[in-house]
C-alpha cells in the first residue's frame, strides 16, 4: 500500500462501511464502541476500518479515561478536494450529444440529430 496521503485518503474512502462511519462522525465526536454499534460486524472489525481511516488522516482518535475516542479531522479531505478541484476546469460532457456525433462520424451519416431529452427535471 502507497504511503501517499493522496492515495491513503482514496483507498480509505473505497470502502462503504468507512464512509458510513465519517458521516456519522459528522454528527459528533463518537466512541469506538458507539461507531461500532449499527454495523453487523464484530468490534475488531470496526477497530480496523477506524484504523485505516486514521492512517489516511480522515479521523483522530484519543484516549479520555478508558474510552477511546474518535473525531474527524477537519482538514481531513483538503488535500483530495483541492486534487479533485482540479477537473472542475473542464465543462460537463453531454454524454447523449457525444454519443450522436461519434454515430455521425462513424458511420458517416448525415442525417439531423434529434434533440436530446433533458435531464433537467425543471425544464
């Protein structure tokens, strides 16, 4: 596994019980043992999924008394979000428009492209 913080935040956010467990850290700070409850898996499971989560950067834990603590990083995702930023320079592919001109052009017809439906559901 890559030690770049990039990729640690991308593999650690593939996983669905990982970005379950960051929307509920978004509520409030949580302990282990409350993350764990609403997930069908043993504490040791969950204990590694918040220990990849850590790796990545995404959630602190901390020790308060016996209870062990877990929080989210708020700069947590700046790195991804500003990576991501990155293709907002480009405008939205009409992936219906795209597709009639590839069919155009590959098979040369020249026939008047039908207006495609919109997907605006105001429109």
């Amino acid at each position: 596994m890559s030690d770049d913080p990039l990729d640690l935040v991308f593999s650690a956010l593939a996983d669905p019980t990982r970005r379950a467990i960051l929307s509920m850290l978004l509520e409030d700070d949580m302990a282990v043992t409350d993350v764990a409850a609403p997930f069908e898996m043993s504490l040791a499971a969950v204990s590694k999924h918040l220990a990849i989560l850590a790796r990545a950067g995404l959630i602190r834990q901390e020790k308060r008394g016996r209870v062990k603590w877990c929080m989210l990083d708020p700069d947590a995702l700046r790195g991804a979000s500003v990576w991501m930023q990155g293709f907002g320079q480009f405008e939205p592919v009409n992936l219906d428009d795209f597709e009639r001109f590839l069919e155009r052009e590959l098979t040369g017809s020249e026939a008047e492209p039908q207006p495609a439906p919109s997907a605006d559901p105001t429109a």
